[in-house]
C-alpha cells in the first residue's frame, strides 16, 4: 500500500518557520548569557567579595576588636590610610590586627582593623573579606573600603612599590564598586587626621595620586 505524504498548508508552514525563529532567538539569547558570565567569572568570578585576584587573603579571625564580622551594606568610599610605624611588613601590620583579639595583648580593647594592607614590596594582603565592615573609618565604617598603607621612613610617603600597588588597587575596587576618583578620599578627610601624613602635608602629591587613580580607571 502506498501512502501518500501529507502536503503541509502555508499555516503550518508559517508556524514551523516561527518555531524555528524562536529556537534560534532563545539559542543567541543564551550564548550571549553564557558568553557574559564567562567574561564577569574572568574579571570577578574569582573574587566573590570584589577583591582582585593578585590580593593575598589572609584573613583575621573573627573576633570583637578587629574582625567583628559584621555586614558591609555599601560600600561608597574607598578610604586611603598610612601604618603608624615607618619600615614595617604588611604582615606585621596585619598580626598587629590579629593579635587585638587577645586580651593579653589588648589590655584596653582597642578596636582596629583594616580591609586591605601594602606592604613596601607592593604585595598586598587582605584582612578582612568586604562583605563585611573593618573598624578604621569611623563613622563610615558602615559604607566604605579601607586601605592601610607601609611607607620606608617617617615623612610617611609611599616608595614606588607601594605607590603602584595602592593606586592599582583603588582604581579596581572603583572599577568594581561602580565608584569614580571622587570617591577616592584619604583618612584626613573622614576624621582630621594626619594620615596619610605625607599626604596630608603635601596636597599637590595627594591630587597627583587622584589623577593617576583616575587614569587607571578610565583604561
């Protein structure tokens, strides 16, 4: 018996070539997503708390006086600090944090802490993720990124190292955080402070900083 094949009316025509319009539509939709996720896991997908990946994390236990791990809601400064002595290690500084959690170290309770800290080699080591809130910007704590810088001497100015490496990493936690140069702002500005004592003292090399910041945010 022979069977004779159905010849398909336009109508059927029309809605196969529909189906196929959406196939093609919903595939290029999706390659895009896919392409999309692939680029934000390339730039962010390895720093789930927006630090960069050359950012070595070692972060403080958590604990009331330097780690209280409490929720950063926003993060709408990046604030740019100095360490107190002159010729020390990030990792010094960083212990420094740490061992605040230790009542026999920290008689009084002093409360300090740091996101980030670079070191006068221009590694730079991160405290505490930015999910959550460092004790240095008071009354910003709530709403900014810390950065606590080491400089060789006491006029307090970054060697070059350290210079790279601060301006680098403000300018990706702006990129990252949607922020412009404006929200580049140094500890002075928060609470009087000398610091970041070189550059308090010396505006002209803080607004060269803001510059060069800004040119690495406009790449």
């Amino acid at each position: 018996m022979t069977v004779q094949k159905k010849k398909k009316t336009g109508r059927e025509k029309s809605r196969a070539r529909m189906k196929k319009m959406i196939v093609l539509l919903v595939a290029s939709i999706l390659m895009i997503l896919v392409g999309a996720g692939l680029f934000f896991f390339l730039h962010h997908g390895n720093r789930k708390d927006g630090a960069p990946d050359y950012v070595r994390k070692m972060y403080l236990t958590r604990n009331p006086y330097s780690r209280p791990a409490e929720k950063l809601p926003e993060v709408k400064e990046i604030v740019i600090h100095y360490v107190a002595n002159p010729g020390t290690s990030a990792e010094a500084n960083r212990n420094y944090f740490q061992n605040l959690s230790n009542k026999l170290s920290n008689p009084d309770g002093v409360k300090a802490s740091s996101h980030f800290i670079i070191g006068l080699q221009g590694e730079v080591i991160q405290c505490i993720p930015l999910t959550e809130i460092a004790y240095a910007n008071y009354p910003l704590n709530y709403e900014s990124i810390s950065i606590e810088v080491c400089h060789p001497d006491a006029s307090g100015e970054f060697n070059e190292e350290t210079y790279a490496s601060v301006i680098r990493l403000t300018a990706d936690l702006c990129k990252t955080y949607g922020l412009s140069v404006d929200n580049v702002i140094r500890h002075h500005d928060v609470s009087g402070k000398n610091c970041p004592k070189f550059y308090v003292e010396h505006e002209e090399a803080w607004l060269r900083m803001k510059e060069d910041i800004n040119a690495l945010i406009n790449e």
